[in-house]
C-alpha cells in the first residue's frame, strides 16, 4: 500500500523516527563493515520507473549479508522509494484521482492542489537471522520487516523452514508471515483522520523438484486472512448521486495454488512457465499464465523475453455505477482492481554484466526493461524501467 499527504500528522511523525532510526542502523552497518570478504557481501541496487502518463518512481536498496559463524548468517535490506506523479485530470474524488499503474491514491485537498504534481515516500528495512548447517539439508529464518510512509507504517515478523531430499534434488520450505498495520491519514484533505489497524496472517507451503539434469518444477499453494481497513480512506464513490468514502468488508479470506517449470537449453539460454489460480470470499477468481524466455546473447548480453495474460471476475459488491448510498450489502468501491477485466503484458529486458580488472567496477550489472500493457477496459500503458547492482 502506498499512500501521501501535504503535512505530517503527530503519529506519522513517530513513524518517521522509528524509520530514520533503524535506517541509520543500517547505515552505519553498512558504513562499518571493512571491505568485503568470502563471508561478507555488501550489494547496492537503483532502479527507476517510468510510464507513458508521466508516472515514476526512483528507488534505493542496500543489502548487507555476514556470517556470524558456523551455521549462523545475517542479512539487512534497506529500501528508499521516491514516487513522482503527475497532475491529476480529474476533480478530487472522481476515479481519475487513482494511479492505474502503481494502484496508490494521493490525498487532494481541492481542485487546485489536484492539478499539482504530487512526491511521496516511502523507507523499508528488513532484518533476517539464518540457521543452515554444513549438511544443509535443513535450515531455518526468521525475519522482521517495516516500511513506513507519510500516513501508513506497516510491520511484519516471518519465519520460514526448508527440509531437502535425495542430495537437494527436492526441498520443502514452509512459510508463516504475520503482519500489522497502522493506517493514519492525513487530516488536511477533508476526510476522516481517525488511526485505523489491518491485520494479515500469511501461509505459504512450496515444493521444488527436479525433473531432470536440466529441468525444474515447483508447485505451492498460498492462504491468507486480513481482517482490519481494507479501504482506501482517500478515494471517494459515486454512490446515490454524491460522492461518499468508500467501505470495504473488513475481514478477507484468500487462497491461492501456484506452479512453474524451468528448463534451461543447450544454445545458452533458459525458459520458465508459470501459472497461478486465486480465490477470495469477495468473491474473485483469477487465473495468471506466465512465460519468460532468457538468451545469453555473445559473453557480456543477456536479454529476457516476458508474456503474462491475466483474468479475473469482479468482487460481489463491485458495481460500475451504484444506485443507493448503501452501495451492496453496504460496501461501495471505486478499485479498479475489484472489477472483472483482462489483461496482456509483453516485455524484454537487456542486462549487461561488467567484468572488469578493477574491483570497484567489477561484478556491476545494467538492466534495461520495456513493457507494454493493455487491458480489457481500454487501459494501455507502456512502462520504461532502467536499473543497476553493484557489489562491493
């Protein structure tokens, strides 16, 4: 979830310190650390993105892995989002108000403002502590996760146990995540200011084998709870003529069964397939396929080709237009996500690997990406995204 304001509120500001905190942590973690070893990697990573409406986001990661002896490692990831949009075409409210691309809304105070370009932020960090043993046919993490925006400071403790068979031929690895939200927004734009709470237990189970000397599959299956705001308290719903803040069920059920294969080819290259089924008592059900193709092109080139085709019913309650101010069965939604849609997705990505006789160029790596997106509802968009990792 990804949400902005114009002024900080008092609980945003405690959020804003507990963030600076741990992220001065990481920094001097990381400013600390002597110059990497066999048991000590330090990875820095930008990316920017970009689309065809004027959309972009900038982002920052740092990651930090050491060895603590023996089975024991630790690991750090910081993250710093920056997100650009543009003026807004529509008046506050109206649904042209809601980024397609990044599904986040932005608080709009009036007309004027709206028309307005609009920057948010947004700082993540993620503690993990791994067990493995010399044999490694088992091991064990466990993490802590928080990211915190202006009006939104989002927790999450995981653990996670993977078990191998027959020399890591096949491998299980069980996932537990409970998460805890704290959604406080921002009083300025005329809506309701009142700190709201989201809950969200997590479990995940997958099996990886191998088919071959060249081949790989693995099949999951996924189920979560939430139960809290599942709203958005800065979008408005036309509803009975007037618009009125939107209300989502405050509990949700979701499953979901997973597959892929990966085959990797004689001529250098590799190819995935993938396909996931979801269902949630809301009432969606959505089917995604998708394939990716990757080809070493010369020593120095690799480029990736992508497809992904996507459907989806729409949520119960989900209407285009809804007659009464009591919506259905006393929700109303303006996410276009809740709809019943389509959509298509064509993508290539070139990555350029350095090598280089110079350690601190050495191991750099540039990524290029385009994608073009389209829909059933006529939505298109075309998707720029450039990035690189350098290991030090």
């Amino acid at each position: 979830m990804q949400l902005g304001k114009r002024r900080r509120c008092p609980a945003a500001g405690r959020g804003a310190v507990l963030s600076a905190a741990l992220g001065a942590a990481l920094a001097a973690a990381l400013a600390a650390a002597p110059p990497a070893r066999a048991d000590q990697q330090v990875d820095a990573t930008y990316h920017y993105f970009g689309d065809s409406v004027g959309n972009s986001i900038d982002s920052w990661v740092a990651d930090f892995r050491q060895s603590l002896g023996g089975p024991w490692s630790l690991a750090l990831r910081g993250m710093l989002d920056r997100v650009h949009l543009p003026p807004l075409p529509g008046l506050p409210g109206s649904q042209e108000n809601v980024d397609a691309i990044t599904t986040a809304s932005r608080p709009v105070e009036s007309a004027v403002l709206s028309k307005e370009s609009y920057t948010k932020q947004r700082e993540e960090l993620t503690g993990s502590l791994h067990w493995q043993p010399h044999d490694r046919r088992v091991r064990l993490s466990g993490s802590y996760y928080v990211s915190h925006e202006s009006d939104f400071l989002g927790q999450q403790v995981s653990a996670t146990l993977g078990r191998d068979w027959n020399g890591g031929a096949s491998a299980l690895a069980l996932r537990g995540a409970f998460g805890f939200d704290r959604i406080h927004p921002d009083e300025h734009t005329g809506g309701d200011p009142t700190a709201r709470h989201r809950a969200t237990l997590d479990v995940t189970g997958t099996w990886v084998q191998s088919l071959s000397p060249r081949a790989q599959g693995q099949i999951g299956v996924e189920f979560t709870t939430v139960n809290g705001y599942q709203s958005n308290p800065y979008r408005k719903v036309y509803a009975g003529g007037q618009p009125l803040p939107e209300t989502h069920p405050e509990s949700r059920v979701r499953g979901a069964l997973f597959g892929q294969v990966d085959r990797w080819l004689t001529t250098r290259a590799s190819v995935s397939f993938g396909a996931r089924y979801y269902a949630d008592d809301w009432g969606i059900q959505a089917g995604t396929f998708d394939a990716i193709f990757n080809q070493y092109l010369g020593d120095h080139l690799i480029v990736r080709y992508r497809y992904r085709y996507h459907v989806q019913s729409a949520a119960s309650f989900y209407r285009d237009l809804y007659a009464s101010a009591a919506g259905i069965d006393g929700y109303r939604t303006a996410d276009y996500k809740l709809q019943d849609f389509d959509s298509n997705l064509f993508g290539i990505k070139v990555s350029v690997p350095i090598e280089s006789r110079r350690a601190w160029l050495d191991g750099l790596l540039v990524d290029f990406k385009y994608e073009r997106y389209f829909d059933s509802h006529s939505f298109a968009a075309n998707v720029l995204e450039t990035g690189m990792s350098w290991p030090f």
